[in-house]
C-alpha cells in the first residue's frame, strides 16, 4: 500500500521570525479569513459595551425612559450571545492552522533530519534534535495560542475606540497617541535582552537534555561500576546551569511585567482624570457617559497593551524556539541527492578507483589510494586493525561520506552522479547491535515494506533461524519488542534484523561486526542464517574475529587507511604476512 507523502515544504528565516509565522499562518488563508472574521464578530461587545454604557448613563442623569434602557439591553444581550458561535468558529478554525502548523514544522524537520549527511547526526546529539521536535515545536503552537488572542483583540478594541471616540468626542484623539508609543517603546528596550536570556535559556535546556541522553545511556556502565553518585552529581551541574539560566529569565520577565502593567494603569486613571477635568471646567463639552465611554475604552486599550507587553516572554520564547528550529532547517550539511539520475535496480559490481577520504580536521587520511573491483556476488571480507579504516570504507560504500578524491562506481556508474536513496533501496545492513523500534516483530521485519505477505514474512523468519523462537511467544510474531528490542536477546534481535533484510531482498550486504557481541549458541544460529542471506549477492564483511570470514571469497587486509594484503584465507596464511599474524594472535 502506498505511503501518502507529507507536505513538509517549509521556509523560516531565522532572522525573522515574525515575517516566518506570519507565512506559516498564510498557508491556509481560507481557515485564517474565517478565524479573523469570527473574531472581528465576537470581539463586537468589548468596544461597544461602553457606548452601551454611556448611553444609558446619559439617560438616568436627563431622566430618560425605561424603555430606552430596556432598548439598549436588547442590543447589548444579541451582542453578547452571539460571542458564543463566534468564539467557537474562530477556535476551530484558527486552533486547526496552528496544530497544522505544529505537525508540518514536526514533518518539515523530520525530513529535514533525513536529508542532512550522516556527518551532522555525527555532530549532533540525539537528545538535543529530539528537544528540537518536541519542546520548540510546542513552544511555537503555544505562543500562536496565546498570543495572537490578545493582539487580534486589541487591534479590534483600537480600532473601535478610535472610532467610536472620533465620533463623540474627537477632541480626545490626541490623547490615545501616549499608549501606543509607550508600549512600543517598552517593547523595543526588552526586546535584545529577551532574546539573548531566552536563547541562553534554550542552549542549557539543549545541554541538559544532551546530559540526560547520556545518563540514560550510560547507566548499565554507571551501575556496573557503582558511580550513581558520579552520574547524579553531573546532572546536578547541568541542573544547576539551567535554574540559573532560568532564574535570569524570570527575574527580567517580571521586570517587564511589572513595568509594563503599572505604566498602562497610571495611564489609564490619568485618562480618567483628565476627562472628568474637561468635564467639570467645561474646557471640551463631555457627559458624564462620555466621560465613562472615554475612560472605559482607555481603560480596554491600556489593559490589552498592558496584556501584550506581559505575554512578551511568550513570544519570546516562541521567537527562539523558531530560530531553533530554522537551525536544522537552515543546516547546510546536506547529502546531495537532488537532482541526479535514479537507479531502478543493481547488479551488485562495486569498483573503487584511487579513492582517498580524510574526516574534516584529521590530520591523515582514513583511506588512502584504495583500488578495488567486487564482482556481483562475491563475497569480500574486509580486516585490520582498530583505526585502519573498514568502517569508513563500508560507510562509503554506502554514501553515507564521499570520496575526498577518487571514485566509486556502481554498476559502472559514478556513484556522484547517482541518487544514492535508490541505490540504497537494494542495499541492507546488519550492524553489531541491531537497533529494533519500538512496535511488533513483523512491524520490524517489514520496516518500509508494510505490503509485505505473510507467506514472505514467515520465509524470511524461517531462513534467519527466528521462525522458532518467535512462534513460542504469546503472541507470535504480533509480539512487541520494546524499545531497541529490549525483550529480546542479542542474538534473537539480530536474527529479526537479517529477516528484516531477507524481505528487502538486497543485492548488495553489508555485514558489520554481525557476530561479534554473540555468544557461541547465538553465533552459530547467526552465522547459519548469514549463510543464507548471503548466498547470490554481493557481500562486504567487516570482521574482528577471523574465524567468521574464512569462507570469504577475498578477504582484504587494510592498515592505516591502506590496502597491504589481499587474497583468500589460506593464500593469505601461507604469505605469513599481516593476516598471518593476525590470525596467529587470535588463534593462540
């Protein structure tokens, strides 16, 4: 069954976050036009209800009639309830924009993620990508939640007052010009130290989150060495970094709330005041509704100012957690893939011409002038000392680095002018420790192969010496592993892996320390299964223990990133070179 593809096209300029959101939120104009129009409706009664207001003071203080309060009850009543279908449209619809937003910024770096080379994920510590995800991901839906709320609001709330206020008693105009500049004065001097405490903030969560990956990864070791107190005393420094960090960021926001909201009532009581003046010297001719109207909506307006300036933090936070994420967005180490020619099958020929790989600030190369052709099918077994360079080259052979010089051609073709995802799709791994995710055996078995049948399942369990085991578990091959296969053994998670390659039915194996973290009972089950995995394609071994790649077809021996032997098992023994003493060591 076909996968359906993600939308995860995404751009986010980390030098401006608020022009990002604001494209973010644009594509889906349709769901924002009715948000922003069931706002404007529902938000009606917050700059009419003081008109409403004065208007039925002015009628008490002249001696008005009842029926004229009853008349603007009735008006203010329909205001009132329509707030209900309003608030609930605008929800809908504006709550749907974000959460969407939320899971296309989750998408956009999950692609991203695996698109960038093998190098970056090197670098980049598992933990801080997943912070990244996560956290920074719902710091922006919940800065679009609870701020964009109260700027709507007090953009209809200005807009109202100055209009209403235009109406009455335009005179009064001039005086709404002191809060706005106020607020945006308070907001331009907070706004280089709230990104800086907020950015410092996030790179200690980031390195606590990185230390906490590490405990838990570490703690078989910790354990076995009664160092507890050792792991929890390092936490407890990144712990520390991170209250104080956080400590900081709080001091300055409570600073700029509390600034912020004694400012914009100071403001409004002088509004207050200022109006009744006016009123009682009969300097602007004002009703004591008027006074009321003027003074509630400046109340509205420094209030709703008051309200954005202290929900700065938020949108502070929001702001950073965009730049965090436009960091693996923005990442230029990618593997380059576009735009080059797809391989729809291979044959299994690998050829090395002269390649030469040095790792960015090493001093030597890893690979050195290696020469090598491998034939479909053939069986090549790669030894040598730790640092001499088999990993590197299986991991070439896999695209997962390029050649600082020289080539590698696959089925003839330079593998830099081939879309190596493709070539990867008939290629398999079996690493060390096979790494099993979270779900049911045959979920990992047909992992990227979901349409895969049972009969081609239960095949391929059979010939990696899994059928046996797995039908003994309660619930069969439905049985669910655990996280990286914690519920199964060493050897049961790595006769999963080779099932899972026997369904992808590769041309080319790569085989990496298969066996060597097995016991003996488990290595041999292993190594049967190997055999039949192997049998036909092309396969390329790297082995510690020499006893495991004897039926080799060649075996090559690499020293410093250098070739210095190559033959079959006895060809090799009987020059009693490097292998030789290799095998000898072992072996005595």
């Amino acid at each position: 069954m076909a996968q359906k593809a993600l939308t995860t096209d995404v751009r986010i300029d980390s030098a401006h976050p608020t022009r990002s959101i604001l494209r973010l939120l644009a594509r889906r104009p349709g769901r924002m036009s009715l948000a922003i129009a069931a706002f404007t409706a529902k938000e009606v009664p917050m700059w009419f209800l003081p008109v409403i207001t004065a208007a039925v003071i002015d009628i008490v203080a002249t001696g008005g009639s009842v029926q004229g309060v009853l008349i603007w009850f009735g008006v203010a009543a329909v205001l009132l309830l329509q707030n209900i279908p309003n608030h609930l449209v605008y929800t809908r619809h504006f709550m749907t924009v974000v959460r969407d937003t939320g899971a296309l910024l989750r998408n956009a770096l999950a692609a991203r993620l695996q698109s960038l080379s093998i190098g970056y994920h090197t670098r980049a510590s598992s933990s801080v990508v997943q912070s990244k995800v996560v956290r920074d991901v719902e710091n922006i839906e919940v800065m679009l939640q609870q701020v964009t709320h109260p700027v709507l609001s007090s953009a209809m709330v200005l807009a109202g007052a100055v209009t209403m206020t235009a109406l009455k008693v335009p005179e009064f105009l001039p005086v709404y010009l002191l809060a706005v500049p106020l607020a945006l004065g308070m907001r331009w001097a907070t706004a280089r130290s709230s990104r800086d405490r907020n950015e410092q903030f996030r790179r200690e969560v980031e390195g606590f989150a990185s230390r906490v990956g590490e405990m838990a990864s570490l703690i078989p070791i910790t354990r076995a060495h009664g160092l507890e107190q050792t792991a929890v005393s390092r936490l407890a420094a990144g712990a520390d970094g991170l209250r104080r960090a956080g400590l900081h960021l709080d001091m300055l926001n409570g600073r700029v709330a509390s600034f912020s909201w004694v400012s914009m009532q100071l403001l409004g009581v002088a509004c207050l005041a200022l109006a009744a003046i006016f009123a009682l010297t009969g300097f602007l001719p004002i009703t004591p509704g008027e006074v009321v109207l003027l003074s509630s909506y400046f109340a509205l307006l420094t209030q709703g100012l008051a309200q954005l300036l202290m929900l700065i933090p938020v949108a502070a936070r929001g702001t950073e957690s965009l730049r965090s994420v436009a960091e693996v967005l923005e990442e230029p180490d990618l593997e380059e893939n576009a735009g080059r020619r797809a391989v729809d099958g291979v044959v299994g020929e690998l050829t090395l011409e002269h390649v030469h790989h040095r790792y960015p600030d090493a001093d030597d190369d890893a690979l050195a002038d290696v020469n090598l052709t491998i034939a479909p099918g053939e069986t090549v077994a790669f030894v040598g000392s730790s640092g001499s360079g088999k990993s590197t080259l299986l991991n070439l052979v896999l695209g997962f680095i390029r050649p600082t010089s020289g080539r590698l051609l696959v089925d003839g073709a330079d593998a830099q002018e081939l879309d190596l995802r493709t070539v990867r799709r008939h290629v398999s791994v079996v690493p060390q420790e096979s790494v099993l995710f979270e779900g049911t055996i045959r979920e990992n078995v047909t992992y990227g192969i979901p349409d895969a049948s049972d009969d081609v399942v239960r095949a391929a369990l059979r010939d990696a010496n899994a059928l046996e085991f797995v039908d003994e578990l309660p619930r069969g091959w439905d049985t669910v592993v655990g996280e990286r296969g914690a519920r199964l053994s060493g050897g049961q998670r790595q006769r999963i892996a080779i099932a899972r390659a026997l369904v992808r039915d590769p041309r080319v194996l790569l085989l990496d320390e298969a066996t060597s973290a097995l016991d003996t009972e488990s290595e041999t089950l292993v190594k049967e299964a190997l055999g039949r995995l192997m049998r036909g394609r092309t396969t390329l071994v790297v082995a510690h223990r020499l006893s495991t790649i004897r039926q080799a077809d060649r075996i090559i021996v690499l020293e410093h990133g250098r070739v210095v032997e190559h033959g079959s098992h006895d060809d090799l023994l009987s020059r009693a070179g490097r292998y030789a003493t290799l095998h000898e060591t072992q072996a005595g």
